[in-house]
C-alpha cells in the first residue's frame, strides 16, 4: 500500500507544479499590467521596480495556490483513471476512496502552509505594497499637477517653484494660462506667465523641462530697489532641475484589515466589541438618568440651572418652567441616544470587517482539503474527458468559490450575514458535493472484494444474523421458550 500511496502522490506533482507555474504567471501579468500606470514616468531603479514586483506575488500566490490543487487532482486522477490504473488497482483489490486517504493527510498540510502563508506573509507583503505605492504617487509631484490649483514643485537644490494652470491635458501634457513663482534666487521675486506650455521629462526621468509661449517676466530684486523689470516673450525652456528625486520611504503607517495577522485581527475585533460595550452602557445610563430624572421631577435648584433652548424661549415667555427643562431634558436624552446609534453602527461594522478577514483565512486555508476530496470523484465520473474536462470543471469550481466567498465577505463587511456564514457557505456548498461524489464513487466502483459500502454492510447484516442466531431475550439455544 506504501507504493500505492507513493505512486499516486507523485502522479499530482507534476500537474500541481506546472497548473501553479502557469496560473501564477497569468495572474501576476495581468495584476502588473494594471499597475504599470502607476510606475511610469516616476524615474524608478531597478531595485524598486524589483520590490514592487515581489511584493505584489503574494497576492497572486494565495489565489493560485488552492487552485492549483484542485488542478492537479483533477488531472492526476482523470489521467489514471483514463490509463485503466484505478481499474487496475481495483481489480487487485484496492479500493479508489483508499487511494484518496493519503492525499487528504497532504490536503491537511498544504493547509496548515496556506494558513502560515496567508497570516504572517500576505499581510506583510501587502502592508509593504501599499506604504511603496503611497511612497511613489508621492515622488513626482509634477505628475501630479491639478488645474487651478497652486502646485508646490521641489528641485534638489531645496528650491521652490508654484505653478498653477487653468487646464492640464494628461495625455499630450499641455498646460493652458499658465503662471509659475520662481523663487529659486534668494532676494528676488520672478513671476512668469504663458498663455500655453508643455511639459516633458528629460532623458533619465529626472528633469522636468516647461517649453512656455506667448508669455511675460515679471521680476523684482532687492539688489535694484524700486526697479521693476517686465520681460515679454514668443517661447522660453524653463528646466526644473532634480523633480525626480530618489525615492523617500516613510516607515511605519496603519494597517487595513488585510493587511493584519490573525492576532492584530482579534485585537482590533476585542477592541471593536469593548467600544460597542462601552456605547451600551453610555445608551443605558442616559436613558436611565432621563427616567429617573422625570420620575422625581426638577429641584428649583435644577430649574434655574437648566438652560432653556433657543428656539423655545423665543416667543415662550408665558409657558411654564417645567414644560421648557422638560422638553429640554427630552431632546438631550434622543440626541444622546442618536450619537450612541451612529456609534454603535460604526463598531459593529468595524468589528465584522475584521471577523469578515479572520473566517477568510481558515476558510481559504480549508478549501485545499475540499479541493482534495472533490478532484478525484469527479475525473473518476468522467474518465474521457482529459485536459478539456480540467479546464472546464476547474474554472467552474473556482467561479463558484470565488464569487461565494466576495459575495458573502460584501454582505458581511455591510453587516447583513453572520461573518461565519459568509465566509464559511462556499465552503459547505462544495463539501457536501464532494461528499456526494465520494460516496456515489465508493457504491458504484467494486473490486474482487466487492463494492465498500456492500463489504460494510455485508459485515453489519452478518453480524446482526449472529446475533439473531445465538438467540435473542426469551429464546433458548433450541428456539423453545424458557
């Protein structure tokens, strides 16, 4: 049996290592791709190109990862069903559900290194991803013009430059009714003015050259008191040397929920809840101080230090005392318990995201054991259907789960479904499947020993007529009653 067992746990290496290989690149181009925008044009190193690209693998891996098992299995077994070895196997009297036992013990630690995986790297890796990402939209301020706005543009002599457009064409880089403060000389003032420019970016991404037209100077210095200089022109290059600086880091910054480990998850979930009891006790105590408060009525003391609102002592000299404090401690009480409200929505939406975040690491870290189970029964359904019925049934199980498990983490992080349910239902859906197909699987495939399920109840049925035999209460040996 340790042959067999071996035997078909390597059959699955190969197909997991190219299913994951392919789906991994696939993924990882398109996710690149769609980031490509935010590189470019930013004067980059190599060494932070590299760190953006290994950062962004996990993501792509703790998506591939489960669905490469599934892949694998699928294949693997449609493969040996289709050479005749499972027949083979069950004609020498080894039953298919045992071939399926030991690749559920390597179904239980592919979980336990997607667990890991998804806990203590993941969230580091796309806590790293987005404090490089805030870092680089930062780098190039001139990329990050806005219409008429004042823009604050640095150089790396620490000189500053404010320029503002009435319009900026992000596509050809066109600046319209520009005007730009030049303060780069200490002791004089230079203001410029252009009716139309462009903007373009030297060689090595570090300098940002404006090509101005139809525009004036306009300049002041103290070294010429009481002289004003102005200065029309047809066309002038204005160089802004160093916009492209070398990329500061920040370090630190707060953390999504996506980006915490199980732990920082329960805390912040721990915390959600003692908010969530505090706002309780506040509601409690407000609502209790009003009852007891109209209850035993208001001192002449409280009377005279309540203060009466505004719009009901407008035009309310006549009305009495009581009736305005009254209506005074009425609306305190609702404006409390309006806030509270507010609040308590707040926590408990704060305090699901998080649960949401925790629930979906073990349920995705589960599914590899489902993906085991549900793999064989069905290549073994459909022994014919090769490549083409992998692809197939992979891509139609993946879009089950993956649209079962964002569509119930939306409805839970909006606090419409239990956390639990949400993240949990796709996960029973395709459990009882595969329980279905096992056991469809285990009652229609027989080896010379007979069918499982017919050996078990083979055994049951032998055992109860021994029983019957022997001879229940009231019945002698020789079936004549005591």
């Amino acid at each position: 049996m340790k042959i067999v067992t071996r035997y078909v746990i390597r059959a699955h290496i190969g197909p997991f290592v190219f299913a994951f290989t392919a789906l991994t690149g696939l993924i990882f181009l398109n996710a690149v791709a769609q980031r490509l925008d935010d590189l470019a044009g930013r004067g980059l190193g190599l060494a932070v190109i590299g760190e953006f690209f290994l950062l962004s693998l996990p993501h792509v891996v703790a998506l591939t990862f489960p669905m490469s098992i599934l892949v694998a299995t699928l294949y693997a077994f449609s493969d040996l069903t289709g050479n005749n070895e499972v027949a083979a196997m069950a004609s020498g009297g080894i039953h298919p559900i045992r071939l399926i036992i030991p690749l559920v013990g390597v179904g239980l630690a592919l979980a336990g290194t997607v667990y890991f995986f998804n806990d203590q790297v993941l969230p580091e890796a796309n806590h790293r991803l987005s404090s490089l990402l805030t870092d680089i939209g930062s780098k190039s301020p001139t990329l990050e013009l806005r219409e008429e706005v004042v823009n604050e543009i640095h150089t790396d002599d620490d000189t500053k430059y404010f320029l503002r457009a009435s319009a900026i064409d992000p596509q050809t880089n066109r600046l319209e009714d520009v005007t730009i403060f030049d303060l780069s000389e200490t002791g004089a003032s230079r203001t410029i003015t252009a009716e139309h420019g462009r903007m373009a970016f030297t060689a090595d991404l570090r300098d940002l050259v404006l090509t101005l037209e139809d525009g004036v100077v306009f300049e002041i210095s103290d070294a010429r008191p009481g002289i004003f200089q102005r200065l029309r022109y047809e066309t002038q290059i204005l160089p802004l040397r160093g916009v492209a600086q070398e990329l500061e880091r920040q370090a630190g910054g707060s953390r999504s929920d996506r980006e915490m480990t199980v732990a920082m998850l329960r805390a912040e979930a721990e915390s959600g809840r003692s908010q969530l009891r505090t706002v309780m006790e506040e509601s409690l105590e407000a609502s209790r101080s009003g009852v007891e408060t109209a209850l035993r009525g208001l001192t002449p003391e409280e009377l005279a230090a309540e203060p009466a609102p505004p719009e009901l002592s407008q035009g309310t000299q006549g009305a009495p005392q009581g009736e305005v404090t009254s209506a005074t401690m009425t609306r305190g009480v609702s404006s409390a318990l309006r806030i509270n409200r507010a609040r308590w929505d707040v926590y408990r939406l704060s305090v699901a995201r998080h649960l949401v975040e925790i629930h979906k690491k073990y349920a995705i870290s589960f599914a590899c054991i489902i993906f085991i189970l549900l793999g064989p029964p069905l290549a073994m359904r459909f022994p014919q259907g090769g490549v083409g019925m992998v692809i197939a049934v992979s891509v139609g199980i993946f879009f089950v789960y993956w649209v079962g498990l964002i569509g119930g983490e939306r409805f839970a992080d909006e606090g419409q479904v239990n956390p639990v349910v949400a993240m949990w239902a796709a996960n029973a859906a395709l459990l009882a499947t595969a329980i279905f197909f096992l056991w469809n699987v285990a009652d229609r495939v027989s080896t010379n020993r007979g069918s499982f399920w017919s050996e078990l109840g083979s055994r049951i049925r032998g055992t109860v007529g021994g029983l019957l035999k022997r001879g229940g209460p009231g019945v002698s040996s020789t079936g004549v009653g005591s």
